[in-house]
C-alpha cells in the first residue's frame, strides 16, 4: 500500500514517438522506392529513345549502302566484270585447294569469289540477257564492249585452266613451251657440259644459272615420308639433276641478266627434254606457279601420283628456311644469325640453311662476326658464300 501508485491514464508519448519514427521512416522508403521507380522509368525511355535513334541511323545508312550498290551494279560494266573476276577467283581457288594445297591462298580467293557470285550472280545474268538481245545494235557497242571482253578474257582463262587440267601442259619430254621461253631474239643460248650446284641452280661456260620456274628443297632440307621415315630430299634433287647433266650437253636460254648474287634465270634442255619440267614431273622439284601456267599441271600429276616429295610431307624452300632462321635466331648472339667468315682475305656471310653453317663458328679476333641480315653484311664488305658442288652420298 505504501509503495502503490496509480497508474497514469490518457496519453503515452514513447508510445507516441515509436510510433511516429516508424511512420517517417516508412514514408521516407516510400519516397525513394518512387524515386527509383521514376529514374528507372526516365532511363528506360531514354534508353529506348536512343536504340530507336541508332537503329533509325542504321535502318538509314543500310538503306543508303544498298541503294548505292543496286545503282552501280545496274550497270552492265561494272557487274559483269565483277561477277567474272568472281568465277575466275572462285575457279583459281578451287584449282589450288584440289591440285596444289588447301591453304589460306586457297581458301581466300575461293570463298570471296563464293561470296562475290551469290550477290552478283542473279544481277550479271539479267544483264547477259539484256546484253545478247542488244549486242548487235550498233548503238549500244560502247556500253557492251567492257562486258564482252571480260568474256573473252574470262573464256581464254578457262580455256588454259581446263588445257592444263587435262594434262596438255608442258611434257618432261618436250623442250619448254614457247610460252615460258623468251622472245628476246638477243637472248643468250650457252651449251656443254654442265656442273650441278643444287637441285635447281647449276654453272655453265662460267655462267651460274638458276633453271627458271622451279625451286628445289634446299641441299640441307630433309622431307618425311607417310611411314614418319625421313629423307635427305634436298640431296636426292641434287642427284637427279646430276643424273641429267652426266647424260649429254645442256642447251640453256638464259633470260635477262644476273641477279645481284650472280644468278641468271634460264631454260634448259638436254636432247630436247625439258630439264625443270623432267624433276617437277619426278617430285623432285616443286613448281613456282601457284595456280594457271609454269609446271604447275605437272606438280598436280606428281602430288596426286605421290611422287618424290610429295610422298609425305615437305615443306617448300621458303618455309624451310623460314623454320631455320628462327631456330639460328634463338640461339645466335643478339639474336643475328647470318656467319661472317674471313679465309684468304676472302669475306663471305653464311645464312642458316646453307651447307657448312653448323660448323662455322665466327672468330671475332680474325674480324669476323654476326649479323642481323644480308644488307648488314653486304654493307660490311662481306659477300654471300657461293654455291659450291654439292656430292651425294
């Protein structure tokens, strides 16, 4: 009784201010969830607003470019040309990625001339129509002269591409063909006995001659056969064309003049048969025509037939030499691989695929030394190692 007190009546205020905050708070999140609610919807709309501003661009600069192709391709001579250089590109690729090898220099012109006569094919054959209704109309002879000689041309192109896939290119057995001989009347002709160097390079009458439109594997070069087996191809294309030079004379039309390591280009015979044509046919040689012309058809007989290099894998000169240059590279001072040798007061440089590289170390206190490239060693005073008579084992 003596401690009691009566409860208070009427209103609580920590009731009041819980309840209030609680309120405030609420409202507070209320306010920024609307906030949010209204940026979102002010983004979207902007957002919207500028997709619909890009696609009207696009849609406008689409219609542009195709209305700006449909009005230069409507015209005769630019279509038809077109669509020509895409049957020649579609038809060389092809050639190449069948007969020779199904690389990038196959599959790059094969699917652009692809892609060229699916959009212009449909175009170029109207205008055929249109052109063959009005091709004797004297007056339109001007606007039909660009077409037709692209047809011409077109037609003489499949013409020797089906002339060589039939095999009626050049015979190993017959001189080389009036088209890959000179007709520089004050060409050059030497004959005798002639001294092999390599598979494609060798000296006659003091002249060193390279056999134009072949390249053999490098002396070095080996090659594998599909058993994995590896053989010295290089040696072996060396061999044949020794085998050639020891049966009679050589008759050799050199072209042009030589080079600046002392090279000069020339066709050779030997009894009237074609000496490069003889070792592309065999695989001893490949063939530097890529695609049309050269020995290209029979480089395509001796890679279908598996002759020589083409019984396995091989790499061309080119590839080989680029494979030696970075593995000399790696491990040649500074990173320059080219040798600079001194014998007899004699400056010569060695490149990474030349014979004897492996066993040249340059002296520096002799004075000689490595380089970088050719023209490093050119400007030094140094000169190429000529080649020398390689032998077989």
């Amino acid at each position: 009784m003596f401690f009691w007190r009566k409860k208070a009546e009427g209103f609580e205020w920590h009731a009041y201010v819980r309840t209030t905050i609680k309120l405030r708070r609420e409202q507070r999140r209320a306010k920024l969830e609307e906030i949010g609610r209204v940026a979102a919807g002010q983004a979207k709309a902007v957002g919207g607003a500028a997709v619909q501003g890009v696609s009207k661009v696009a849609d406008t600069g689409w219609r542009a470019t195709v209305s700006a192709w449909r009005s230069t391709f409507a015209r005769p001579a630019v279509a038809l040309p077109v669509a020509l250089c895409g049957l020649m590109a579609t038809v060389s690729g092809a050639y190449r990625w069948t007969t020779i090898a199904a690389d990038s220099q196959a599959a790059i012109p094969l699917a652009m001339g692809v892609l060229v006569l699916l959009l212009l094919a449909p175009i170029a054959l109207g205008h055929l129509r249109t052109t063959r209704a009005s091709l004797f109309q004297p007056a339109s002879w001007h606007e039909n002269a660009l077409p037709v000689s692209a047809s011409v041309a077109l037609a003489l192109i499949l013409g020797w591409f089906a002339w060589g896939r039939a095999g009626l290119g050049p015979s190993a057995d017959t001189a080389q063909p009036a088209w890959l001989s000179s007709s520089d009347p004050a060409s050059t002709v030497v004959e005798g006995k002639a001294t092999v160097l390599s598979g494609e390079m060798i000296r006659l009458q003091g002249r060193l001659l390279h056999l134009s439109g072949i390249e053999a594997p490098d002396p070095q070069q080996t090659c594998t056969r599909q058993s994995k087996q590896s053989w010295r191809c290089g040696e072996i294309a060396f061999a044949a064309l020794e085998r050639l030079a020891r049966a009679k004379p050589f008759k050799c039309t050199m072209q042009g003049g030589p080079d600046a390591l002392g090279r000069t280009e020339a066709n050779c015979t030997v009894e009237g048969r074609d000496v490069a044509g003889a070792l592309v046919k065999d695989g001893h040689v490949f063939s530097t025509a890529s695609y049309f012309g050269g020995y290209a058809s029979l480089e395509a007989s001796a890679r279908k037939a598996g002759q020589g290099v083409w019984s396995g894998e091989a790499d061309r000169p080119a590839d080989f030499r680029a494979k030696a240059w970075a593995a000399a590279k790696a491990t040649a001072p500074d990173g320059c691989p080219i040798k600079g040798r001194i014998s007899s007061d004699k400056k010569s440089y060695l490149m990474p695929w030349a014979p004897g590289y492996a066993s040249v170390t340059p002296k520096t206190a002799k004075g000689e030394r490595w380089f970088c490239d050719e023209a490093e060693a050119q400007n030094a005073g140094f000169k190429a190692a000529e080649p020398s008579r390689r032998t077989t084992n």
